[in-house]
C-alpha cells in the first residue's frame, strides 16, 4: 500500500471515500438508513463529521454512491455471462443471491459472501426508503434502469430474433423471477430445489424459444 504522501490528489479522495462508504455500509446494514446518522458513521470509519461532509454533502449523497457501487458491480458480474440461462435457472432454484449468471462457488471466501449478503440487504432497504424519499426514490429508479437496460443489451446480442419491445418484455418477465426470489430468500423454502430448476429451465426455454441444452450460450 502506498504511503499517504505517495498518494496523488485524487487517489487520497477516493481512498477517503471509499472509507466512509465501507463505514456507512455497515451503519445502514446494522441500523437502516433512519437509524443511521451521520455521527455514527463519522465514529466508524474514524473521521470525524466535518471530514464525510467534505467528501459527501449529505447522506442522501453516500446512499446514492453505495447504489452506484452496487449496480456497477452487478454489471461487472453480468458481463459476458447473463445469456447463460441455465446457470441462471440452478442459482434461482438455489436462492442464491449475487452472481445470478456464473457457477456458485462452495468455497467462496467468507468476505465475497458476507459482502454479497450485505449488498442484498441494502438494496431492500433502498427499496423500502424510496417509498418515503423522494429523492432515494430516483436512486432507485435510475439504478433499476440502468441494469434492466443492461440485461436487455447482453441478451439481445444472444437472442437478436426478437424485437426491442419483445425482448423488453421477455427481460420484465426475468426481472419479476430474480427480484421476487432474492426477496423470498428471507421466507421458508417450500420446494425443492430440482424441480424449480427444472421449472425455470423450461420457462425460459419456452420465454427464449430456445433448447437450453443443446443452444452454444457460453
């Protein structure tokens, strides 16, 4: 790690930053985005409240930058791998959240899952505080938007068959499957985890028209 000093001017801000948001990540994940303030947050990434408003002019503003953070990583993930739709179909049937599209890895070191945990936990609680702040609400929106067209991009290249309104439609479809499972993953598993695989694998081969396992999607 570079010293201090060694340290451009723009790399000692992002630095800063990305302590306060690590700091805000846990304050919001323990106590939510009410319960939260900015002091608590200043004692826990070690600076003081003076110091956060110099780099965020609100919590409104560290917010935003966590959801930035966090759909940017999601399309990091999805890149190159979101047409692969029985992965998708296995990880669903799994509850398991983050990479939706890539192989899950039983040895995933701790950190990735419990970071994976705390992004899942934050954005419902985004979801929760857009129905009281307006301005969280546009977060929101904007960050849904920008991964819903992304999605729409990676797979039309894979399905070019289908027109833009059908293709948008298809990725609402999807869309519906991946959030209302991430939300259920909090309430009892009723089924078992083979035959809504095989459920999902069949809804999206007849959503796609395609056969999942003879289609080159890798």
């Amino acid at each position: 790690m570079l010293h201090p000093q060694q340290c451009s001017k723009d790399e000692r801000i992002s630095a800063r930053r990305d302590q306060i948001i690590a700091a805000a990540r846990l304050c919001f994940r323990k106590h939510g985005f009410h319960g939260a303030g900015m002091a608590e947050i200043a004692k826990t990434s070690q600076l003081s409240v003076g110091q956060i408003y110099r780099y965020f002019a609100n919590k409104d503003a560290i917010i935003e930058d966590i959801v930035r953070r966090i759909v940017m990583k999601k399309i990091r993930l999805m890149t190159g791998n979101a047409h692969n739709l029985q992965q998708v179909a296995h990880n669903l049937a799994h509850r398991r959240i983050g990479n939706l599209s890539a192989p899950y890895k039983e040895d995933q070191c701790t950190e990735q899952k419990e970071q994976a945990e705390i992004d899942h936990a934050l954005m419902l609680e985004v979801a929760a505080e857009a129905t009281r702040n307006p301005i969280v609400e546009n977060i929101w929106r904007e960050s849904e938007k920008q991964l819903f067209n992304e999605a729409k991009s990676l797979l039309s290249a894979t399905f070019p068959q289908f027109s833009e309104a059908e293709m948008t439609a298809k990725v609402e479809s999807l869309a519906v499957i991946c959030e209302g499972t991430a939300f259920r993953r909090m309430t009892t598993v009723h089924a078992d985890a083979e035959h809504l695989e095989a459920l999902y694998n069949r809804y999206f081969q007849d959503l796609f028209e395609t056969d999942l396992t003879t289609s080159k999607l890798e």
